[in-house]
C-alpha cells in the first residue's frame, strides 16, 4: 500500500469521529429509551393487577400506552439515526476505497441522521411532558379527615 493511500485512509478515519460522536450519544439515548419504557410497562402491569374499581387506574393505563407510543417512536427516530450513521461511515469508507465521490452521499446521511436524533429527542420531551404532566405527589389529594 503505498503512503499516500495509507494518509487518506487515516484522513478518512480522522473524518469519521464526528459521526462517531453522534452514534455514541445515540446508544446512550437508547439507552434512557428503553429504561423509559422498562419502567411504562412496569407501572402498567401494576396497575393492571390492582382492583379494578378505581376509574383512575384506566386514565392513567391510557396515559401510559400514549407515553409507551411516543418512546416506541423515540427508538425507531433513534435506531433509524444510528443506522443512518452507520451507513454515513460506511460510503465514506467505500468512497475513499474505490475512488468514488461519496460526498453528497455522507453529506445526506449525516443530515438525515440529525433529523432523525432530533426527533427521537422530540418524542423523548413530549414523553417526559406527559409523564410530569400526571405527577402530583398526593398534594392535590383531599386531606384525610382529623381523628379526635
């Protein structure tokens, strides 16, 4: 292999540590995905095993499979932006390697990998909206009464 293909392949790999950056903070997104979910379906089992009389039980299981949607969602932006870098990576190398012209290609991958993260974050905050949105800590509750 001669010097100057060995330089641009190291130009290459030196390239693609952006779009390594971002796959790392995808996984790590993914990961706060998929414990959110862990804990939607958690709660929903539980409250599917309580008694059935209480009519709040139904709002918030309603509320849990709107949230369990919206993170559903959040992995498949997230999946798709990791996939998208992944692919991105992949053309560059391919473009260095045959001496092809990959730049609008990686150029289009790595935008569509933005859009994509930037959505799963969008579904990710929305979720989060909803779940705050139905906390209350019992302080709305009515007061117990005073025993004499």
């Amino acid at each position: 292999m001669a010097t100057g293909a060995l330089e641009n392949v190291a130009e290459v790999i030196g390239l693609a540590v952006a779009p390594i950056f971002l796959l790392t903070a995808v996984a790590a997104t993914l990961t706060v995905f998929i414990n959110r979910l862990a804990r939607i379906v958690d709660r929903g089992r539980a409250l599917e095993r309580a008694p059935k009389a209480d009519l709040g039980h139904r709002e918030e299981l309603t509320r849990l499979e709107g949230r369990a949607r919206l993170i559903y969602v959040a992995l498949s932006l997230g999946v798709s932006s990791a996939i998208l870098v992944s692919l991105l990576m992949t053309a560059a190398f391919i473009g260095q390697t045959f001496q092809v012209n990959t730049a609008r290609l990686v150029a289009l991958l790595f935008i569509g990998a933005l859009f994509s993260y930037t959505g799963a974050l969008l579904c990710l905050l929305r979720e989060v909206f909803i779940a705050v949105g139905s906390f209350r800590l019992g302080l709305h509750a009515p007061a117990a009464p005073e025993r004499a």
